[in-house]
C-alpha cells in the first residue's frame, strides 16, 4: 500500500481524488493551504485511489496521510 502524505501542515483545501479513481505519477491530488498559500499535494505513484483519509476543511499535520493508493 502506498501512502499519499502532506509535506505542510495546514488546511485542507481541496480534495481532487475519490476511492477508486485512477491517477498518475505527478497528479495533483490535494490542496494545502498554509500561511496563506495554496500548497498542491502531487502523486509520488500511479495506482488505484484505495482510500481518501481526509476531508476539505481538516487541519492537516505535515507528514500526514491524506490517501492511499493500491
């Protein structure tokens, strides 16, 4: 299982991927917002979207997981 994470802590401002879908390497997924800028949470891997761990509007960790994909 491949794990999705954020590399800032923030809010989560939006959600691009539901379970099931596919995506490719570098496909923006989320949107952090941190200080005040918009911060794109990319793919590191193609796959299948298992699970969406987090909603619009969370208080993300960084390091968080935020997806995870098969």
């Amino acid at each position: 299982m491949k794990k999705i994470v954020s590399n800032v802590a923030g809010r989560l401002a939006a959600c691009h991927v539901v379970s099931g879908a596919q995506v490719q390497l570098g496909d923006e997924l989320f949107i952090v917002e941190s200080m005040k800028m918009e911060i794109p949470v990319e793919s590191e891997f193609a796959g299948t979207v298992v699970d969406v761990l987090v909603s619009v509007g969370d208080e993300i960790e960084e390091g968080q997981e935020l997806a995870l994909l098969e």
